[in-house]
DNA sequence: GTTGAAAGGCCCTCTGC
DNA sequence: GCAGAGGGCCTTTCAAC
C-alpha cells in the first residue's frame, strides 16, 4: 500500500468525522450565519482560512443542510401557529400526506411512533385557514382522525444545535 | 401639517409592509440566505441596490428573524427527534419549563390551547438521554403528565414561508 | 427605482511551514 | 492541518436621472 493510499484512506475515514472545534463553529453559524472567517477565527482560536476549510468541510458533507433566512411567522402573515395530529388507515393516505409538502403553510411533517400516525407542524394566516387545511386532510380516503394543537405562545424556536 | 411631516408619516407607515417583491425575495432567502443581491435581483426584476434595500429593510424590521445555518440532526450527534406534550398543573410550573431553553436538546417550546399545557420539540443523542429528560420534568413540582411521540421520519421540516 | 462607478471588505486560493 | 499574503469578487455606497 501506497503512502498517498493511506493519506486517503486517512482523509475519507475524516469525512462526517465532527470534532470539538467543528461543534463550537457549528453552534456559532447555527445561532448568526452572517460571521465572517475571521470573526469564527477569533472566537475558536484558528486562522481565517482554517475556518473557512472546515466550513466547506461541513457544507460538503451535509453537516450544514443549508443556510437559511429564519422568517416571523406573524410578520409575514402566519399569525396562527399549530400541531396536527394525523391518524391515517394505511400507508398510502400517509404518502398522500406527504405530497402536501408544497403547501406553504405547512412546515414540518413527520412520521411517529405511538397511537398518532403523523406529525404535522403548519403555520397560517387565521383559523379559518387552518379549518380549510383540516378540511383536506378530512377528505383523504383513509383518513382515520386529527387532532390538532394551537400553540398561544412561542418561548423557543430554533434549529438542532451541536452536542 | 407640514409637506415634511407628511412625507415622515408615509415613510412611518412603509415600515412593516410587506409587498409581493418583498415577499418573493423572503422565498427565496428562506431556502437558500447565501444568494447574492445580483442574482435576487435577476429573479425579481430588481437592481443589486433595490435588492439591497429592501433586504435591509426586512432584517431591521425584524420580518427576517436571523440568517442561520441549519445542521443536520443525525450528523451532529442527535440522531432521535421527539415531541413531548406536557401537562402542568400551574404557570409556575410552566415557568420553569420556559427556564429549560438553556438545554440546547430543547429545540421548541410552545404552550397550547387543548388539553395539554405545552408542546416541546427535543432532539437528543439517544433513548437514553430522551429518557433523562423526560425524568427531569417528572421531578418538576407541578408536573402533571407528559405523552411523547417519537419521530420516525422527516419528511419536511422548514421554517416559515410567505404567503 | 435604476444605472454606473468607485471604494472597501471579505472570500477564496495558493504557497510555505 | 494551519498561518500569512495576494487576486478577485461582491457588497455597499454614492452620485445623477
């Protein structure tokens, strides 16, 4: 076996490979995006190019799903925030459920363990229009029940932060 | 009223709306914060400076909430996503739950109208660590009963978009 | 809001350690 | 794998329309 054959072997086995200082850049960008490399560079005590290989690192390998403007719901005219709890019959009503992926109120959707099927997390203008989106879960064939959960307050909302 | 003071006011009242070019860029910033204001501005038929503005605009009115880096939840160590709906027997309680945003495992809390108190998002390294969370709120005086549904799938998980 | 241009800063790469 | 220096792109601002 070559040298350059270990340097790679070494170099894949690195890959999705997430270290101390990997954390601490992962939790500063999870929380503002906008820092440069040499603001990451002060902070975790590295130059800026350092930084900015590690981050390509993360990005490349799915690490960083992507970087994202966070929006106010309430400001952009989603006032009405709620859980759905989605019972279906069989699994194609729930992957009829999934094609629902493009509707824009509809911010999560999640399969579950326990006596619910579905997890749905949806976002709209007024009650009215989350009655309208209930209405369509109603009319799938194999639609079982729903519960849905309206949330009065928000105390946290954020993304999944580093260990 | 002075010509001025007019010209204040309609400025005053600009603050805060959200046209449909404004609401086209926040699409597009919601998906993906590291496109440039030259391509914004291909998109919506606006100058690099217009473009420029306006997104300025949208942060400081606080309608773009934050720019951030979504991570992977199985890549950083937390491979098990759960929602946990607790029932608390008073506000003090309540309190104390809102205190828990410190753990950085407690990605959402929302309290909610029905007949549970508070909805949580938690996403930990493994069963285990779930359950020791799940232990802490048990020794909360006030608690009154949790359910928990564990994720199985993602199938969607984003945040808000425009209308 | 647009165009055009200019200044500054940051990204990104390359090289050497 | 990390630090220092350079080219170049893009942001950001300012004019004039």
């Amino acid at each position: 076996m070559s040298e350059d054959t270990k340097t790679v072997r070494r170099t894949r086995d690195r890959r999705g490979q997430v270290d101390a200082t990997d954390r601490k850049l992962l939790g500063l960008l999870a929380q503002n995006a906008e820092l440069g490399y040499a603001e990451l560079g002060k902070k975790t005590h590295l130059s800026a190019p350092a930084v900015h290989e590690r981050v390509k690192r993360l990005k490349h390998s799915g690490v960083i799903r992507a970087t994202v403007a966070l929006l106010d719901g309430s400001k952009i005219g989603r006032s009405l925030l709620a859980f759905v709890h989605l019972e279906t019959s069989n699994w194609e009503t729930t992957r009829r459920v999934l094609d629902m992926s493009a509707f824009p109120e509809i911010e999560e959707i999640h399969t579950v363990a326990g006596d619910t099927a579905m997890i749905l997390k949806v976002r709209t203008e007024s009650p009215a229009a989350l009655e309208e989106l209930l209405s369509k879960f109603h009319q799938l064939d194999g639609f079982k029940g729903v519960r849905t959960f309206i949330a009065l307050g928000t105390y946290l909302e954020r993304g999944p932060l580093p260990r």
